[in-house]
C-alpha cells in the first residue's frame, strides 16, 4: 500500500495533513510555494539591502530581491529577512580616515578581511600618553526621539571598545573576548551580538534628538582613558546610525546617506483565492521578531481585507507577548493574549485556526481555549506586516508558513 501523502514531511505528518499552501523559506531559500511549484508571493523593496550569506559573509541583495537570512556563525538558514524602511545618518561608513574627525588616534585604512569578504576594514590605533579618549567621531543630526548607533568590531592588540552619543551622554564599553558590556550609562540599552569570523556587532541606543556627536573610542581595563602605546588598536567597519530602538541590517553609505527601502511582501489575487477556504483553515508559521519600536500595536502576519475592519492577525502591543485578534466588520471576535513566550524575540512556531463559532491559536506547544461565539473575517489577502498597508511594522524572519 503507497504511503499516505502526509508521510513526505515531518510537518505534515504530525498534522497528518497535507496543506494547501507551504512556503519553506528557511529551508529552500525560496518564494515558491512547495505544493504548486509556483511563486505565489508579491515581493517589492525599492532598493537594495543586505543580508548575511550561508558562507557568514554580508551579501547585498538587490532591488527587488527578496533576504534569506543566515545565521553568521552556523551558518544555518534563517528564512525570508522582512524589514521596515531605515536610512544609515551616518556618513563613510566603512571609511573612517575622512568624514569621521580623530582626536587622540589614527585611522590605518583597509588592513584586514571586512564582513562582506572584502579587505575594507580599517584599524584604529591609539595614540601615545593618557588623553581623554583615543578614537574617532562624527556629528550627525537624528530627529526623532530614539536612534540606533552600531558598528562592525574586531579585535587586534585591543578588545575593547567603547561607543557614545553626546546631548545627552549615553555611552557603554564593551570587552569583545567576553562578549560583555563592561559599563554603560545614561540609557544605552547596550547590545553586542557575534557576527562571524571574529567580528562583533556592538551598538547603543540614543536619546537625543536633533545634532549631536557619536563616537567610537579605544578602551583598556575597562576604560576609555589608558595610556596608549602608539601602534595598539581595534578593527572596525560598517558604522550605522538609524532613528528607531534596535539595529537592523547594514546600510553601507559613502558621501550621503542612504535608505534601505521597506521590504513588503503579501499574497493576494488568485495566488491567494487557489489555496485559502474561507469557511475553515489553520494558519502555521515559524519565525522570529527581530526587533520592533512598541510605541503601538505592530501587525507581524495575518489575514485581511486590506481595511482595518476585516482580519485575523499576530500582532505584537506595546511592551507585551504576541498576541491573536479577529475583527470582523471593525468588531473584535477573539483577542487571545500570551499565547507564545514573555520573550518577543525568541524564535517561535505558531498556529490559528478560523472557523465559526470554533476559533483559537496555539504558540510554543501552549493551546489556547476555543472561542465558541465568533465569526470569521471575509478575507482576499495574506499579509507579511500592516494588514492594511501592507508595510512591515517590526523586523522578522519567517521561516515557514503553512496553510
């Protein structure tokens, strides 16, 4: 007897079913829909963006090109990179000899492998005697309330390394050995995340608003102020300054500053009508936040109409868990809380399940109770961010989505 068609995939065969729809962007790197063969995403960004490669490499995508994402020290597959619109304030940032104003230090240009496999990183190296600090900066202007300044860090002589904005003082000293923040101050919301092959990403939050200076200083015992040998430094590349709370992926500039256009992605049309039932049917989907301004609600996936009056969604509010909601004609059917992790940023699979007076959604293995009073939208439209808009509201990665 032939196998049931369920049996061919892990995921199928514990729902025992096999879906109308399964985009595996992790594993095939891909917009088409495993069951059709067919490319059943619309995908735009106006520009180009970066993402890291399977080799752990930065690659830059371009215009139109949809990001999968990998992990740069596993180099594991991560999925389809969804990204709002961002633009890099800071200028040369991958030149630290020019725009950039050094007091204490000098800059030796192009002296080791950067993280796109090229040799652009630069070396800053202290100077001799005890100044104030030994290091480099730029005045920028950051209009809103929140910004995000990071940068590329590799040790050489030196590990540590410190970044600070000024108007007010935030600043924060990070030790790239341990992967520590040695101290901080002010409201830094300090991060320093492995990006491959001895590279560091180490960034701090702003907030100021309007000019202000941003500088990366060498550090020693845990200060910026040692006494400086004249040939002992750090590597660096890729400085970034964005207006939002988290860092997103990098945003080369040279002479101005440059926008990474928002990457919109959706099903819609017959790409969408030839797999959805809109009696009955099980949303999955594995993935992860990456990082989201909450000053509001902020759509991650879901069901719509293109209005705010008829969806189904996974959304994330304001400084709390992801969350489930049904509207149906602007009137909220089902608003299930806390059905995945404290944590919004940790990875995640998730499920709902829509059907009339028989709706809930499960997250992590947790199953909420059914709603046994509710209707179900009338929806023409798969959304990868702002139901309505079809913007993305928060940085993702989607590994795989069934239906």
């Amino acid at each position: 007897v032939a196998p049931a068609p369920w049996v061919k995939n892990e995921l199928w065969r514990k729902a025992r079913e096999v879906p109308s729809l399964d985009l595996r962007f992790a594993e095939d790197k891909s917009l088409v829909d495993a069951i059709t063969g067919s490319n059943l995403v619309d995908f735009t960004r106006a520009s180009s963006g970066t993402y890291v490669g399977s080799d752990g490499l930065i690659k830059t995508a371009t215009t139109n090109e949809a990001r999968f994402d990998h992990d740069p020290t596993t180099g594991e597959s991560l999925g389809l990179l969804v990204e709002e619109s961002r633009t890099n304030l800071l200028l040369r940032s991958e030149e630290f000899d020019t725009t950039w104003s050094a007091s204490g230090a000098s800059v030796s240009t192009n002296q080791t492998i950067a993280p796109d496999g090229n040799t652009t990183a630069d070396k800053l190296v202290c100077g001799t005697g005890t100044p104030i600090f030994q290091g480099i900066a730029q005045s920028t202007t950051a209009t809103a309330s929140a910004a995000k300044f990071s940068v590329y860090v590799k040790a050489a002589e030196l590990d540590q390394i410190e970044l600070r904005s000024f108007n007010p003082t935030d600043f924060a000293i990070f030790e790239l050995s341990t992967q520590q923040v040695l101290s901080e101050s002010g409201s830094p919301d300090a991060t320093i995340t492995d990006a491959g092959n001895g590279w560091y990403r180490c960034s701090i939050a702003s907030s100021s608003s309007g000019v202000t200076s941003f500088r990366i200083s060498l550090a020693s015992g845990g200060s910026r102020t040692f006494t400086g040998d004249g040939t002992s430094g750090i590597y660096l590349w890729g400085a970034q300054l964005e207006e939002g709370s988290f860092p997103t992926s990098y945003i080369p500039t040279t002479t101005a500053t440059v926008t990474r256009a928002a990457d919109v992605a959706s099903i819609s049309g017959s790409n969408f009508s030839s797999w959805y039932n809109q009696s009955e049917g099980t949303v999955f989907y594995e993935g992860q936040v990456l990082g989201s301004d909450q000053s509001s609600n902020k759509d991650m996936l879901g069901l719509s109409d293109g209005t705010s009056n008829e969806f189904a969604k996974m959304f994330i509010p304001s400084g709390s868990n992801q969350r489930f909601r049904v509207d149906v004609g602007g009137v909220t059917q089902v608003l299930q809380n806390a059905i995945l992790p404290a944590d919004v940023y940790s990875p995640v699979k998730a499920a709902f399940a829509l059907k009339q007076n028989n709706t809930t959604c499960a997250g992590d293995g947790i199953v909420q109770s059914e709603d046994t009073s509710c209707l179900i939208p009338a929806v023409d439209r798969f959304v990868f961010g702002e139901l309505s808009t079809g913007e993305p509201e928060l940085a993702a990665r989607y590994k795989r989505l069934t239906y």
